[in-house]
C-alpha cells in the first residue's frame, strides 16, 4: 500500500511537472502569438525554447565581425535584427527571445504612451540575478520604491546644484588637457585613442561629483566597479544557469569578491561622511552627502528616506548610468567633428567668441547655439543607450493594441532616430543645422527624439550629462584641432552603451 501511494504520488509530480513545461514551452508562447497575429501583428513564427536568439546572435556576430564605411547609417551594424525585423514586419512587429514574447515598438506617438504610461502596467523587465548584483539603484527599480528614490534624488541635478559642480568639469577636463599637452610636447601632432581617455575623465567628474573631497577614493571604488561590470556583462553573454553565479568558479568568486570590496570602501566612506556633516566640516554639496540626508530623514520618519544600503546602491547606480553614457556622447561627438572639419571649426570658433582661452562658466555655456546643435545631431545619430525597454505587468492598451501581461516591450531609439519618416531623406547625413530651432521642430513628429527617454522615466541626470559634455568639448576645441588617424575603424557596437568596439584614435594638433 505505501509503494502505491509513493508511486502515485511521484507519478503526479511528473504529471504536473510536464504540464507545468508544457504550458510554458507550447501553450502560453502559442496562446500570445495568436492572441497578437489576430489583431494585425506580426513577427516571426515561434521556435520551442530558442524563438530568435540564435538568429539575433547569428545577425550580430556576423555584423560586429568587420568595420563599417565612414558615415553615419549605422543601423545595420549596431541593431540589425531589430531593424530587420521591423522593415519586415512593420511598425508594431514580434519577435521572441527564448519562450518570452517581445513587441517592437517603432511609432514615436505609442513610444510616447508607453513611457507616459501610469506606473504598474509598464514597469522595467524582470532583470538577470547577475544585474542586480551589480546594482540595485534608481534605473532597476520599479512602482513606489522608484518614484521615492527619484523624488530623494532629483535635487542632485536642480540648476543650483549642477552650477556648483561648474569647478569640478573645469579641474577634471583642464587635467586631461594638461596631459594631451605633454604627449604632443615638441611635436606637431600625436596620435592618441581619445576612448579610453574621455572614459577616465567621466569617471573622474563623477567621482568629484558624487564625492566631492573623497573623489580619490570614489574614483578607486569605481575601479573596482568596473572590473565587476565586465566580469557580470561577460557571464551574462554566455547561457545563464539559474544558482550557477552561486558555485565558486574563479570569475564568480572574483566577482563577489570586488562586490564585497566596493561594498566595504562605500561603508567607510560613508561613515566617514556622516562624521564630517555631523561636525559641519562639509559643505554637502556632493551627492553622498544628499543621500545621506535623505538617510537621516530614514531614522526619524520610518519610510522617509533612504537605508545605508541603499545610499550604497544609488552611489553604485550614479557611475554606471552616468559614467559611461556621457563618454559615449563625448567619444562620437568628437568622431563625428573629426569627419567634419567645417562643423569642428564652426564649433570652435563660438567657443573662442564666448570664453577666449578661459575655462567655460555657467554662463558662457548658455550661449553656445553651434555646440549645442551639435551635440543633439551626435545624439540622434549615436544615441549612447539605442533603446529602451518596459514589461507589461497588467494587460493595457497602447493605442489600437491590447497588449496581455507578461510582454516585454523593446522601443528603438536608434531605428526612430534614423528613420527618414521623420527625419526626411538626409536622415543618415549629420545636419546639426535640423536642430537650430529647437528640439521640437528638428523633425516631422516632434516626438522622434529620445536620446534620454520620455515622460516619467527620463534619465535624471541628462542636464548633468549636456553640462558635462560642453565643457569638455569647449576645452578640447580651445586647445586642439584633430581628424580621424589612418588606424581608425568605423565600428559602433553596444557593451550597455553605443561605444567605438576598436577604439577611437585621433590625430591632435595643439593650437
């Protein structure tokens, strides 16, 4: 009797068991893709457990494997699934990454809706454990808890703030300046990779940024933030095991360990900050020391502000969304001007009318029209994030569509920001001069422009990030002429951001 109880016990496990993948693997990817083809979408059919990854990896590694011409139709090579399948299947397509049914988006009025959207039915997609070791800050956070970080956060980037930390742009990029000046000492002209070198400048204003007097040591945390970025985008390019982050390979322990580290040195400095504020020796200007007012609001009204650990996670979040998105902006807009001389010069001289060889001011800045055009064109063409995405976590309608829960929603900034629809037939072509009146009349439909989001969900720091850019750029044109080295290779490619995937060498003559 008990041998028949055991065995129809197990046998109702398995029988659950297979129902249970059944209905994951066939029934519910069958149930959406009909759900969706009977309203008008299209996309390509759904293959059990793979749907289109091995394709968009396929299309990718195949587009990544050379460089490109010298121009700017770089959708092909960045996108290219997303941008065939949208050309394929038009403006609303489908397509699936494994048994997850995905929308592609590419309509700036449903782009606009989907990201004014209340919060709840759009939301960021569930993301990989591997992610959220690496962060848990503002960009990963979802309902109540994302709109009270924002609303905690948002007066680090108020107008008074950012006009404080005018010094810190000034001393970080008139260091790199000093250093360009002693490789091109007694020479013409050097050849030098402005990638790797505009990295360290960003990182270094968002260590004085975020840190103010401790930058030093923020900029050793964001060190060993990086070396853990790479290690977590390397393991998620491989098939993710769920628990295998947790067996102690040599890349995972290396990977907690620098996680332990960063958490360890944020600690202390944070302990140190808290000392310093408490005995008004700090001026807490920086954003350490907002958040750690927040902190205190935390103790004396339960819910208030923000928890030690997630001061920590927010110091973490501010280098990686700002860090790399304003190199990425500063590395192509001085690409796109080494392509173009007359628009270098142009640049230039508005610089030298409105600052001389003086460090920019706030003010100064406010007068560039030609920088500012160009940095909008660099941003159309070379958006540093190419799209965006969200997850229905209720069934919505967007426009004509009802969309079910549980589909994620992938919104292409790239392909809009190249598309001729809204652009005209010189989409492809840098015209900075689209933008002379304005952001809202550059294109057809003044809702074709995301570089920062939409709504709601638009970046926090974008001020921060066009502040930052026109004073590096201000400061190079005032020191340096340059146009692409003969080693350059054409070649944008994602790693989180739009980066040159060989580098950026640059010729630069020292005025």
């Amino acid at each position: 009797m008990e041998y028949f109880v055991f065995y129809c016990l197990a046998l109702c496990l398995v029988v659950f068991g297979v129902a249970k993948a059944f209905h994951s693997i066939w029934w519910k990817p069958i149930s959406v893709e009909r759900h969706l083809k009977r309203q008008g979408i299209r996309g390509n059919a759904y293959k059990p457990l793979v749907g289109d990854v091995k394709e968009y990896v396929r299309m990718m590694t195949e587009a990544w494997s050379t460089p490109m011409n010298l121009d700017h139709q770089i959708v092909q090579r960045v996108d290219p699934f997303t941008a065939v399948n949208a050309e394929k299947y038009g403006k609303i397509s489908m397509c699936w990454f494994g048994t997850s049914p995905r929308l592609i988006v590419k309509d700036p009025e449903m782009m606009k809706e989907v990201l004014t959207n209340k919060v709840g039915s759009f939301e960021k997609p569930p993301l990989s454990p591997l992610i959220l070791t690496l962060t848990r800050g503002l960009t990963t956070l979802k309902g109540n808890e994302w709109a009270k970080h924002k609303r905690i956060i948002n007066p680090a980037f108020h107008l008074e703030r950012l006009k404080g930390m005018m010094a810190a742009f000034n001393i970080s990029c008139s260091n790199m300046i000093e250093e360009w000046k002693e490789k091109a000492a007694n020479q013409d002209s050097v050849e030098v990779d402005v990638w790797p070198e505009l990295q360290r400048l960003t990182g270094d204003v968002i260590s004085r940024a975020a840190f103010g007097s401790n930058f030093e040591e923020g900029k050793k945390i964001f060190e060993h933030l990086k070396q853990l970025t790479l290690l977590t985008l390397e393991a998620m390019q491989t098939l993710y095991l769920p628990g295998f982050r947790f067996i102690p390979t040599a890349k995972n322990r290396k990977r907690e360990r620098l996680n332990k580290e960063i958490k360890t040195m944020i600690r202390s400095l944070i302990l140190r900050k808290e000392s310093s504020m408490s005995n008004q020796e700090d001026n807490a200007d920086d954003l350490l020391s907002l958040l750690l007012q927040s902190k205190k609001k935390e103790n004396q009204q339960e819910g208030d502000g923000l928890t030690i650990d997630e001061v920590m996670e927010e110091c973490k979040q501010f280098y990686l969304a700002g860090q790399e998105t304003t190199a990425s902006l500063l590395i192509w807009t001085v690409i796109v001007l080494a392509m173009h001389s007359d628009w270098q010069e142009k640049a230039r001289q508005e610089v030298l009318q409105f600052c001389g060889k003086n460090e920019p001011t706030f003010e100064s800045l406010n007068h560039f029209k030609i920088v500012t055009m160009i940095l909008y064109e660099v941003l159309r063409l070379y958006p540093p994030v190419i799209g965006q995405y969200q997850h229905t976590y209720a069934e919505i309608k967007i426009g004509e569509v009802l969309i079910p829960a549980g589909i994620d929603v992938t919104l292409p900034t790239l392909l809009i920001h190249h598309d001729p629809e809204y652009w005209g037939e010189d989409a492809e072509q840098f015209k900075p001069e689209r933008f002379a009146s304005g952001v809202s009349k550059a294109s057809k439909d003044q809702l074709a422009f995301f570089p920062f989001g939409w709504g709601p969900r638009t970046c926090i720091g974008q001020n921060f990030a066009m502040l930052e850019a026109k004073v590096a750029l201000a400061m190079i044109l005032q020191n340096f002429s340059f146009q692409l080295s003969p080693s350059y290779a054409h070649a944008p490619h994602t790693v989180m951001t739009l980066q040159p995937q060989h580098g950026a060498q640059l010729i630069l003559h020292q005025l």
